[in-house]
C-alpha cells in the first residue's frame, strides 16, 4: 500500500464498499461487497496502487 493511502475512506453500503479520495470525495471507487477480500489483497501485494484514485481525481479537475 501506497503512503498516499491514508487519503482514502470506505463506507460499506450493502451490497458494496465505496472507497473514496479524500481530495475529491466526488470521485468513488464502488467494490462489490463479494470482491472486497480480493480487492484488499489486491491493494496490500500492490496489484492495484490507490494512488491510481489520486490520478484519477487530477484527470477530471484538469
């Protein structure tokens, strides 16, 4: 996991898991609620970089 990782928050809301950046809460990553094992795993062996979320917000500000 990223140090820009403590940017990020997560709300489960039913069936899923929102994981939004704090610089752009307008911005929402939705994980099924059934993926959310996958997903973490994903995030801690550095598969998925939350940073992409960081760059993701840039890219609609810009």
């Amino acid at each position: 996991m990223t140090q820009d990782a403590g940017r990020v928050a997560a709300k489960r809301i039913n069936d899923h898991v929102e994981i939004i950046h704090e610089d752009n809460p307008d911005l929402v990553l939705e994980v099924p609620r059934r993926d959310w094992v996958a997903f973490t795993a994903a995030v801690k062996s550095g598969a998925f970089d939350l940073e992409a979320l960081h760059r993701e917000a840039e890219e609609h500000v810009a």
